[in-house]
C-alpha cells in the first residue's frame, strides 16, 4: 500500500480548511482580538529573541501546525539528524555539520567511529595555521611574512566565510600580525584579476577550497593564481617550484588525494568529511579565513553559539522550538496562505553578506520537488528568498512590499544593543543615537507591513496611490548583540529551519542535483566551445550563441594582425 504524502494527512487537511477562514481575516484584526499576543507567540533561546506575534495566524493555526509537526515525526527526525543517521537518503550517508561544533569532551558515534576527536584535530591544526599568521611567522617563498590571503572558492566554500567575516570584523584580535583576508568566487576571473593587480606575490598565500577539489569554478581561478606565483617568484634566488607550493597555498577538501595531486603540502592541508555538505561547512575547515580574521578563541565563540542553537533544538518543545516555530509559519505561508516569496532583511551593515548566505542556504537545500521516494510532491517547497540590508531595501524594493500586488512574508533581523564599547564618549553618543534610528526604522516598517492605512493617524481621505493594504506577514529576530556566538546560533537556527520544512515537506535538504547537472552540461559546452566540434547536437539557440562567439573570437584574431 502506497504510503500518503504529507498533504494527504489529517493535520495538512484540517489546516487547508482552516486557512479558508483565514484568507479574509486581517493582522490588524488578530491584534485588536488578542490581548498579549506579542508574548504568546516570542521565545528566547541562544541570545537570540523570536518575535512571530506579526504573522498571520491565530491559536488555533498554532495548535493545528504543531499537529502537523507531530504527524510528520519531527521529534524523531530532529533526534535522528542530531544522533548521526543516513538523513540524506539519496546519497545514503548522514548529515553531521552539527558535529563539526560539538565540543572537545563530547562523544558522537556514528557507525562504530567517534567523530569527535578527528573534528577537534582539524580544528587544532587550524589553531596552529592561524597562530603562525598572526605571529607573522608563516612566510612566503622570499622569506617575507604573508600579508594577504586569498580564499578561493565557490557557494558553500565562499558565501559563508564571507558572510561571517565580514559579520564578525569588529572581533578582529588585537597586536597580531594582520593578515588581509579577500575572497574570490567569480569563474571569469573577474574578482582574482582585481587582486593580482595589487597584490605582492611575496606576501601573498591562496587557500583552495573545495569539498571535492574538482570544482571547475575554483580549479580555474587556482591555476591562474599558481602561473602568477610562478611567473613572478620561480627562479628567485633560493626559491623553487616546490617551496613556492609549499608556502603559498593552504587546501581545504574531502579529498586529501586530489590535494596531493595539485601539489598542495599534506601539512598545509585541512580536511572535512563526505558527511558535511558544502553549504553547511563554515564551522570547520572551511572557515580557516573566518580564524584568519577574527582568530580561533572568537572562532571557538561561533562554534558555541551554533551548539547551543543544537542542544535547543533537540531538547526544546516543538511549541517552544526556535527553529521549529520559525519554519512552521514558513510553511504556514508558503502552503497554507500562497505567499511564495520571502525577503530577508538585517538592520545592521555587518549582515550585509547575510540574505545572500541564506539564498543557497534555502533554495539550495529545499529548493526540491520529488519526496525521498521518488514521487513528485503535489504542493509548494522552498519560497524564492532574497534580501538585502533593510535601510537599503527600504530605498530599493520597499514600494513593492507597502503597495505592489506581490505578497511576500519579511525576516526583519538586528541587534539590540550596538556601540555601547566605543570609548569617545561624544562618538559613542552619535554611533548609539544611529544605532537607535536604525531600530526605530527596523519596528516601524514591520509594522506597516502589518497594519497598513491603520499605522497613519486618520488624517481624512487619501487617494489610492497613498493607501496601505497592510497584512504582510513578518517575523522579527533580535540578538542581544552580534556577537560570534549569537552569529552562531542565528546560523544554526536557520539550518535547522531548513530540515523541518525538509522534513515536513519530505523532500532532502542535502543533496543538490539540480547543481550537479549544470556542471555536467557546462562542461560540454565548453569542450565545444574550445574544440569546434559537436555543434550539430546542438539546440538552435545555443548553436547561434557558440556560432557568435566563434565569429567574435575570428574577428579578434583579424584585428590583432
């Protein structure tokens, strides 16, 4: 007997008839009804604070979404994720970022091997890495003390290392040697051209990472930055093709043998596991440039915050779970209300790299349309999320938010204190009073969106182009203040939404062939492209677009004789 999909069940039918009722029912109306909503529907956990007062839903979509948790076995999923099962089925291993932030007296055994101790001996080689730069003693092939240094990766290996150096800059230790960490994504070249134009190869060190160290993206751009070391410091005196490997690149992957191979040192290698996914990394290996900037005990910081995020999740209520409240009025909007875009908005400039973290985070993940046994879901998955810093926004795309035709649910994220340590006291003044503007803009906007005309004292009629429908959906997140641990725990929070909407939608937030794909086809066309042959197999389209540049590159040639 075939089992029932999720929308077939008892709690997903009850909420579809539900959400009839709730369709026409304004948040204007939910509040004037709802004494101390605020209260009902924020909790606190990780020194973070989730206020979901300004969704849409009542008590009852409440009890009937906690119901729907239930049905799909998220306790048992949420304990399976945690304990080390084949969550990611498709490719048949578990799904342990989490262990990657476990501390040092734990345990975790997963099929007969704890993992505890080979997480912590990368984490202590990278201790060791990070100590030799800030002491200025890890020196390029010339003997001159690396400056800078260059992360080559893409997607997992470079949105979140970017995002959180430069969410954490403000932690940067004091009397170390400074090294200037740059990142570097971009498969044209684009971003590493800018950088070999300024930078002095005598004191510059690449760090490749890449989860399989096939990655064509970083591969390109590692090739090019290996023949500009070369070019520049092969045949100095003293110095070889051996040593300028062996001081100016750090690799980072599953695959130690495919390090070897490009010549990378083994001792200048970090390694992470096939059980870690590319986007789900940033808390091992992959993080060295995050060591790099904020050093390893403010690293050690962000590790804790994202475990205590971990023990939340596993031992908190679903009623009073962070990740499993955020992700039930996900699902609330995106199933129940039709609401399939979501935009995520940090009022606080060091979160500037944050939505775009989130974009692969959740639409890589869940951006998925066959159940684990192979059937074609029959309902609506991960929403098209995007965002930008909220002041910006407000300058940009806001006017779609207040009056267009697209409803779109809001993450309205800041902290709560800022500027607080500035040691002038008229600055500090001036930073805090900035910091207070910024936060009065954060609440006035979600409560626009939440209300409409209804915010605006009645000053008479407005014509049409000044009226506010109101009645979008938001969800405010506040940190105590951005630090390396309350960063943690906002990242893990939202991983961890990510499984139970997985889990809910029984769809596997782990795998990404729709990725993999693009790869495969890229790679064909550009043996094309290079070769001139195979262009009959060719769609006509794509035929006229490798035709036009064929005769672009002919041109190129004529004009250069």
């Amino acid at each position: 007997m075939t089992q029932m999909t999720i929308d077939q069940r008892g709690a997903w039918r009850a909420l579809a008839t539900h959400a009839d009722a709730m369709r026409g029912v304004h948040l204007r109306d939910l509040f004037a009804g709802e004494s101390g909503r605020h209260a009902a529907y924020t909790r606190h956990a990780a020194g973070l604070t989730l206020d979901l007062s300004k969704q849409r839903w009542s008590g009852e979509t409440f009890g009937l979404l906690l119901e729907l948790a239930r049905e799909a076995e998220l306790p048992e999923a949420i304990r399976a994720l945690l304990d080390g099962e084949r969550v990611n089925r498709s490719e048949d291993r578990p799904a342990l970022h989490t262990a990657l932030r476990l501390p040092a007296d734990a345990s975790l055994v997963v099929e007969g091997e704890d993992l505890v101790p080979a997480v912590h001996a990368t984490l202590d080689r990278m201790a060791t890495m990070v100590e030799r730069f800030h002491a200025g003693q890890w020196r390029g092939a010339t003997g001159k003390a690396i400056r800078h240094v260059v992360n080559l990766g893409v997607g997992g290996s470079d949105l979140g290392p970017l995002m959180v150096t430069h969410a954490l800059a403000d932690y940067r230790p004091e009397d170390v040697h400074r090294t200037e960490v740059h990142f570097a994504s971009t498969m044209d070249g684009s971003q590493l051209a800018d950088y070999l134009a300024r930078l002095n190869p005598e004191t510059t060190l690449f760090v490749l990472s890449s989860k399989s160290f096939t990655t064509i993206d970083t591969l390109s751009n590692a090739r090019t930055a290996r023949d500009w070391l070369m070019a520049r410091l092969d045949g100095e005196e003293g110095v070889d093709a051996e040593l300028v490997m062996r001081q100016h690149f750090i690799g980072v992957s599953a695959s130690p043998e495919k390090m070897n191979d490009w010549g990378i040192a083994p001792d200048h290698q970090l390694e992470f596991w096939e059980w870690v996914g590319g986007r789900y990394s940033l808390w091992g290996g992959i993080g060295l440039p995050i060591a790099l900037v904020v050093g390893m005990e403010n690293f050690r910081e962000l590790l804790a915050g994202a475990h205590a995020m971990d023990r939340h999740f596993r031992e908190a209520a679903l009623a009073d779970n962070l990740p499993v409240l955020l992700a039930l009025a996900g699902i609330w909007n995106v199933n129940f209300l039709d609401i399939r875009a979501h935009s995520i908005l940090p009022y606080d400039g060091r979160l500037e790299y944050f939505a775009a973290y989130l974009e692969q985070l959740e639409m890589e993940s869940n951006g998925k349309s066959v159940t684990h046994d192979g059937r074609e879901v029959a309902y609506s998955t991960c929403p098209v999320l995007w965002g930008q810093l909220g002041p910006n926004a407000q300058h940009a795309f806001y006017q779609l938010l207040h009056q267009g035709t697209q409803a779109v649910e809001c993450d309205f994220i800041a902290p709560l204190v800022r500027y607080d340590d500035v040691t002038d006291e008229a600055t500090r003044d001036h930073l805090m009073g900035q910091h207070r503007l910024t936060l009065a803009n954060c609440f006035a906007q979600s409560r626009v969106l939440m209300l409409g005309d209804d915010a605006i004292a009645d000053d008479g009629p407005r014509p049409g182009h000044k009226r506010y429908r109101g009645n979008q959906p938001s969800t405010t997140l506040l940190l105590d203040r951005l630090t390396p641990a309350t960063l943690g725990a906002l990242v893990a929070l939202y991983e961890h939404k990510v499984f139970v909407q997985a889990t809910i939608w029984e769809i596997n937030p782990f795998d990404q062939w729709g990725v993999e794909l693009g790869k495969k086809i890229a790679g064909e066309t550009q043996h094309i492209l290079e070769s001139r042959h195979g262009l009959e197999a060719m769609d006509d389209s794509t035929r006229a677009l490798i035709e036009a540049v064929w005769r672009a590159e002919r041109a190129m040639g004529a004009g250069s004789r």
